[in-house]
C-alpha cells in the first residue's frame, strides 16, 4: 500500500525514516487517528485542529494544512476515496542529533497512511472493562506518539480477557487506554473534565453535544472508582469505538451481554444519524 512521507506519495515498503528521527528516540511527536465513513471523513476538521493545536504545544512548527490537502490524494494512491477506512497522521520534531532538547535546524517527519476500516452502524457490544492505577504523566491532553502508559494499561486488559483498561488518577476515574469514559446516574451523564489528566476526544465532544441537543443533563465531573455501584450504565468513546456500552467494570455488572441502557442506546442512535 501506499503512504504519505514528507510531501510523498510512496510504496509503504520503500518509505524510509531515520534512525534518527526523535519521533523513534524520543517518542516526540503528535499523532491523530480518524476514521472516513459512507459520507466522509467523520469530524476531520475537529481532529485536525487538535493536531495543529498539539503540535504548538510540544512546539513542532508544522502547518496541517499541508496534510489535510494531501489526504485526497493518499486516499486516491491507496483506492480508498470511496471506501471506509481509517487514516492515520503523525508529525515527529525530525531528524537530529540525540540531544533532549529542540535541535535547532530540524525539519518535522509528516506521515500519514490510510488502510481499509470499517465500523457497525451501531457498536452492540457490551465492553467488560478492568480498573488500573493511571500511571501516565500529567499532560494527557496532548495526543503524544510516546504511548507506553496507554499501551501498557490495554495489555493488562487483554491479558486478562477484557476489553479495555480503566485508569483511576487519585480514585477518580480520568479515561480508558484509548477511550473516553461516561456515567450515566439517575438520569444524569457524567466525564471527566477535559483537563491534562485525559484527551479531549472528538467523540466524547460529539457525546456531549448530543447530550444538549437531547436535553440530556451532562455534567463534566469525574467519578470516583468507589461510586460506581450508585451509577446505572457506563460507555466509552473513540473513532475507533464510537460509542461502546460497558457491560461491566471490574466486578461491578451494569447489566448482561444484551442489555444496553437506556441511555446508552438512545445515544448510541443519535450518534448513528451523524453518519447517514
Ligand atoms: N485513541 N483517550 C485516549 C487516551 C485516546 O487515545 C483516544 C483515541 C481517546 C478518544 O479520542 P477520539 O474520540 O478523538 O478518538 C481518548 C485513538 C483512536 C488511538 O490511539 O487509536
């Protein structure tokens, strides 16, 4: 297949990145992951700004732009124009001698690649998930390419049979490994703030417009691990999830694999006319 590498269109196989890249080194760069669906790309100029946004953050200078333009044309090199799939973006600081700080002449890798993805209309599992201590860093706001907490937290998961990891900063609940997480208790929706302590997803923003629209109350508060038996259902959020009822949480049982709350189901609804 083909890929995107600083302003090429190439063969996956013949795209070559240095050793030195800080992106492979250091782990320093930004990524974004979305998701083209029967009418498009789902909320692209959402994630892109994230990216641009992210990039000042860590101080990358690199204009979007320059990617967002090239998407028709990884998507017509891959035959995906038309077709469900998932695009992938990162842009690293570059290639430099290995010294921690900025090096002062490097020119930022952009990459992107695209690959055949699809998804339900509606996501009708029902997630068991696993609670964990958040050992990741304090700027989880920032879609960083150094994912090793996250990656570690999902292989504690798997490991053992479930489907996603829960991780609790302080007993609070901030997000899964690579979702966002909901409450909903009596009649009322519940995520954590969008604070350094989790990603501002796009999906999780979608949710809580749709909880206005619906007129669904939606606070953004954080719920403590130790109050979840007083919570009736929980989700998660994701490009690559949507919107996923948990069926379970540690030992705590919302309710059996085919049953998916109320609230839960009317969202997962709205959020299925987003994409007709
Ligand atoms: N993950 N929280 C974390 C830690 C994430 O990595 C993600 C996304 C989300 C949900 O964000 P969004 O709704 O914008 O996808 C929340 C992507 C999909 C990934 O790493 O594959």
């Amino acid at each position: 297949s083909k890929v995107f590498l600083n302003g090429e269109i190439v063969d996956s196989n013949a795209a070559k990145i240095s050793v030195f890249d800080r992106g492979f080194l250091f782990g320093d760069g930004i990524y974004e992951v979305m998701v083209q669906l029967e009418n498009g790309i789902f909320y692209k100029n959402a994630h892109l700004q994230r990216m641009q946004d992210n990039l000042k953050k860590i101080g990358i200078a690199h204009d979007i732009a320059e990617l967002d333009s090239q998407i028709p044309t990884l998507l017509h090199a891959c035959q995906l124009e038309d077709s469900p799939c998932l695009i992938y973006l990162q842009v690293t600081r570059g290639v430099a001698a290995r010294k921690h700080a900025f090096p002062s002449e490097a020119k930022p890798t952009a990459m992107m690649y695209a690959l055949p993805y699809s998804l339900p209309h509606i996501n009708q599992k029902n997630m068991k998930v696993v609670s964990m201590e958040d050992k990741r860093w304090h700027q989880c706001d920032i879609k960083s390419i150094s994912l090793l907490g996250n990656v570690l937290a999902n292989q504690s998961a798997m490991v053992q049979n479930t489907d996603e990891a829960i991780l609790v900063r302080d007993g609070f609940i901030t997000e899964g490994s690579h979702t966002n997480i909901f409450f909903v208790g009596k009649e009322k929706v519940y995520t954590h703030p969008a604070n350094h302590h989790i990603l501002d997803g796009i999906t999780r923003r979608v949710v809580i417009d749709l909880c206005q629209e619906l007129q669904i109350p939606l606070f953004e508060k954080a719920i403590k691990i130790d109050d979840i038996p007083s919570m009736d259902e929980a989700f998660l959020t994701g490009t690559t999830t949507q919107i996923a009822s948990v069926g379970q949480i540690d030992n705590h049982v919302f309710y059996q694999s085919n049953t998916i709350g109320k609230t839960t189901k009317k969202l997962q609804e709205a959020f299925a006319k987003l994409k007709e």
